[in-house]
C-alpha cells in the first residue's frame, strides 16, 4: 500500500509517499512559497539526493498538482502512474473538541473542521485547502484527517479548563487544547516499544522541543496534561514565541507600545521566545554557538529556556504521581546536548541520573542518554509525525 502524506501550510507544501509494506519513504520533499513569487519545490529521493526545482504556485491546486506530476517524472518520479497511490493523510491541525482521533475525510467532517477555523485561522483553511486540491485532482481517492489537537482529547475538564467565567468555554470554546499530538503520540509510545515497557502501565513525560516546543504527560498512552493552550503560544520558551507571560502584563505592554490585538499577538508569536531575549536568532544553534562564546544573554536565554521545561517536568511529575520515562524529541530536543543536560540538571531528586558522556555524542538518533542505574529513563526518540499520519491512514482503510 501507497500512502501519500501531505502537510499544507499557508504558503507551504510539505509531503512524503510511503510504502507502507515496509513502512519506507519512497520520496519526500515541500513546496515553498506558494502564492508569493519566487516559488519553488526541494524534493529529496530515496537514495538521498536532493533536488530544487522552480515553479509558479500560485495557490495549492497547482502546488499539489505540481507534486504529483513529480511523483511520476520519469527521471525523478517513484511511481509510473497516480493509481499506485492508495489514499492521502493529512496533517490537520485544529480539531477542537470536535475530533478525538483521525478520520476519513467526508464532506460532513471537512464542514465540522472547517467550523474549528477561528481557533487555528492561520493553520487550518490551508489544510482545508490541500484537502480540496486533491479531490479536485483526484475526487475518487480516500482521504484521512489526522489532528494536532486529536491525542490530547484525553485530557481531564481540570486540566484543559481556564480559571475565567465558565460561560466563555460553553459559548466560546476557550480551553486548553494542546497541540503537536501527533509527535507526542508517536514518541511516547515508541519510547516505551525501546525500552520493554507496557505503555498502559507507564508514566511518560514527552519534551518536543523545536523552534515550537511543547510537553505532554502521558499517563497509561493516555495524554493527561500538555502545555500548549487554545493556540500554540501558551506553555513552554520557544524560539519566537513567549510561552507562558502574565495575562495582566499582555496588556501592560499592549497600552504602553499601542498595540492592537494584531499587533500584541505578532510581538509574543514572532518577536518573543529566545529572539526576543537574546536579540540573536530564533535558531538553537545559533544560540549554542553564541553561549560557547560567553554572550551573556544567549546564556541568560539558554537558562530560561532550559528551566522553564525542567519546571514542566516536575509539574508533570506531580500530576502522574511520578514518571517513568522522560523523552526528549524534536529538532533541538534531538539534537541538542547542552540543552538536555541543563534541563535534567537538578532533577536528581525525581531519580534522573544523565550519562553527561552519552549525551553529549546524542544527535538525531534513538538512544537512552540516562546512567543504567537511573530510576527515571531518559531517552531520545526522533520524531515520524509523517509516519504517524501514514499508519492511521493505512489502519482507517
């Protein structure tokens, strides 16, 4: 079976075919910039050689069908015909309270999805979007819904509940939501088949730390708590992005600049984070080569940025009544030692014992970075959202 993963973003395309017979990638790659000139598409082929091709996009009917012409190309396509593809996941970003799982996409759940659009209207009309190209293109083909908010429907009324007039929630729908569930669900279980454990007997906090960053407490596979809130800008530091601030300061700093609503969510979305405090970049990277230098506020941003995830985890420790595994997942979770070192550092009391040595030489693989002796596993577990989505989509048909 061929399975077809599409990511569609507002002005981006990403996507990735699998043969799920052995669960490979046949080929993957994005579209960039669609709508704005300039557009272009990276295809990166199973044998790992990249390609970066020049076209017009003008909207996404042409970036998917772009896509799909490359599938077939015979000198870079994987598949001699659009009748090899058997059906198309999509990453669908808010479901509200709407979806506790993924679903076949019929025209009844896309007009239930698309009521969900004030809550995510950057994210999901261009989800709706890939949906509708490809039915256009081809109107036969399954398509499945998988959603960001979907793992995290588990969570208990008292911990997704705001402590504001209860009348905003029932008319609103204002609450916590939690996002990045697809990578929680797919790393806390993963981590678990790594270490022999039974997920449903196991008490997993999942750290996914990117230029995004979230963590969830998975309690039994089932998530119970998570930091990300009705949008993706509550919880822990993110690159751009505040996490979480006082609400009374939120309008402090609004009467004071003279923002507008526009304008106080651009500032702690896009100008905030370890931006914001370092004044260097939003990439980790750069930040780890700044702090090796001695800058003084990439150190100061790395501090918080560090603590405020190790405050998660105890937090999340408390609420399961203990934890099991704690994975760290996500480009800078992956691939960032000093980071992982800093966060687990005072957590000994919780028994986390972290083999500095181990980590240090941890990057992008599956690998427990913890002393045999620890009580508390620690482990990195690269992410496969797209593999999540390819998985549901196969087990719906």
């Amino acid at each position: 079976m061929k399975i077809l993963v599409l990511n569609c973003g507002s002005s981006s395309i990403k996507y990735a075919l699998y043969n799920m017979d052995d669960k490979s990638v046949m080929t993957s790659g994005g579209a960039e910039r669609v709508g704005l000139d300039g557009a272009f598409v990276k295809v990166k082929l199973a044998n790992g050689e990249k390609r970066k091709l020049m076209h017009d996009i003008p909207e996404h009917t042409e970036g998917v069908k772009f896509i799909f012409s490359l599938l077939t190309d015979p000198e870079i396509g994987v598949i001699k015909n659009l009748n090899e593809i058997d059906a198309v996941g999509h990453r669908m970003v808010h479901g509200g309270e709407k979806f506790s799982k993924s679903v076949l996409l019929t025209e009844e759940v896309l007009k239930t999805f698309e009521a969900c659009s004030d809550l995510a209207p950057l994210h999901n009309p261009a989800n709706l979007k890939g949906v509708r190209a490809v039915a256009e293109l081809m109107p036969k083909l399954p398509q499945v819904g998988v959603f960001d908010t979907a793992f995290h429907q588990t969570m208990p009324d008292y911990a997704y509940l705001y402590a504001i007039p209860y009348e905003l929630y029932e008319k609103y729908g204002i609450r916590r939501y939690g996002f990045h569930g697809t990578s929680h669900r797919y790393v806390s279980a993963r981590a678990c088949e790594f270490l022999g454990l039974k997920p449903e007997e196991t008490k997993v906090i999942t750290c996914h730390i990117g230029n995004g960053g979230s963590c969830a407490a998975v309690l039994n596979g089932k998530c119970v708590d998570t930091t990300m809130g009705l949008t993706p800008l509550e919880g822990v530091m993110m690159g751009t992005r505040s996490g979480d601030i006082d609400g009374g300061a939120v309008s402090f700093i609004q009467k004071k600049l003279g923002l507008d609503a526009d304008g106080i969510s651009n500032l702690l979305n896009k100008k905030s984070g370890i931006l914001g405090v370092t004044g260097i970049s939003s990439d980790m990277r750069e930040i780890e080569d700044a702090v090796a230098a001695g800058d003084k506020k990439a150190i100061l941003g790395l501090e918080m940025y560090n603590y405020r995830i190790k405050k998660y985890i105890g937090a999340y420790a408390a609420a399961m009544g203990g934890v099991d595994v704690i994975v760290f997942t996500a480009g800078t979770g992956e691939n960032m030692d000093i980071m992982r070192s800093g966060v687990c550092k005072g957590l000994e009391f919780l028994g986390i014992e972290l083999d500095e040595e181990v980590n240090k030489t941890t990057r992008g693989k599956e690998q427990i970075i913890s002393k045999p002796n620890s009580r508390v596993k620690v482990v990195v577990i690269p992410t496969d959202e797209e593999l999540m989505i390819a998985s549901d989509t196969m087990a719906l048909l």
